[in-house]
C-alpha cells in the first residue's frame, strides 16, 4: 500500500454542525452525500454487579440515549436497540451548498462571508454582506453558524430544492 492508498483508507472525522441542526437542514433539503453521518438512538449497555441474596454477580443492561458521528450508519445488534441517522454536515459541505452571492438588487450581490466575531463572546457569523434579507447565523462554531445561515436560505427560498439539488 503506498502514501496515497494509506491516506485515503484512514478515517479522520472532521468537526459537524450540530445534530439539532443537520437533522432539521436535512428535513428540509434532503442533503445526503457527506462523508459522516449522525447515529443518534438508544444503546444498552452491560453492567455487572452484585444482586441480594444472589451468591454470583449478575449482569444486567441499562438503556440509555446516544448520540454520536461515525464514518458508515450503524445498524441494530451490538448493544444498539434503536437506531437512527441523518447526514453529518462539515463546513466544507455547507459553503459548497450555500450560494457565493445572493441579488440584491439590478445588478447588485450580496456575497457570503464567515468571519470570527470577537467581544464579550467570541463566536461565528455566517451572513451575505448587503443582502436584502437579515440572513445571518452566528454559533461558537463555525459548522452551527452556516448551517443556521443554510436553513435560513431555505426558509427565505433562496436556496431551492429541486430532486437534484438533494445530493
């Protein structure tokens, strides 16, 4: 296997937006083609322990919610009683889904930009410098802060979903 081959064959996760947000984007896009996806469900988990008046321990499972991003959808089995999945979106999907530039008038664009915005919070603005709308989102991360400005093109229609836009 040589350098290539060995680079592409590694998974390196690279930071999502949220799983609120990639769950709602997705509701109204129908995105799919990321490289991760969100696994969220109910997974139940061993525990051993001691139970009175029983001489050997006994293991019993605990079912509890999870919520985690992974290269492939999980499937059922392995401790995972409940499963589901929606695609996990990196920024670099995002700026390739959002337009560069929006009209703002004749002959006028608005362009995207993502910016770090510092002060009494340091945080990330998404938003069209002179656009017609306030289309902005803003998050401690930059991924959440451009998935909110991508759910908000939707809402305002500016981004339109056709069948084959969804992929």
């Amino acid at each position: 296997m040589n350098n290539a081959d060995r680079a592409t064959s590694i998974w390196h996760r690279v930071p999502v937006a949220d799983l609120d947000l990639c769950q709602t984007l997705h509701n109204l896009t129908s995105w799919n083609g990321t490289h991760q996806v969100w696994n969220w469900g109910k997974r139940q988990t061993l525990v051993d322990g001691w139970r009175r008046g029983i001489t050997r321990p006994a293991r019993t499972g605990r079912v509890e919610d999870y919520a985690e991003v992974s290269e492939a959808p999980e499937r059922r089995g392995n401790g995972i009683v409940e499963v589901q999945h929606v695609p996990a979106y990196d920024l670099g999907y995002l700026i390739r889904k959002a337009p560069i530039a929006i009209p703002t008038g004749p002959g006028e664009f608005g362009c995207l930009l993502l910016e770090a915005a510092t002060g009494a919070r340091s945080t990330w603005q998404a938003a069209y410098v002179d656009g017609p709308y306030e289309l902005r989102g803003e998050d401690d991360e930059p991924e959440n802060a451009l998935a909110r400005l991508c759910i908000a093109l939707v809402e305002h229609r500016i981004i339109r979903i056709t069948a084959t836009a969804a992929n």
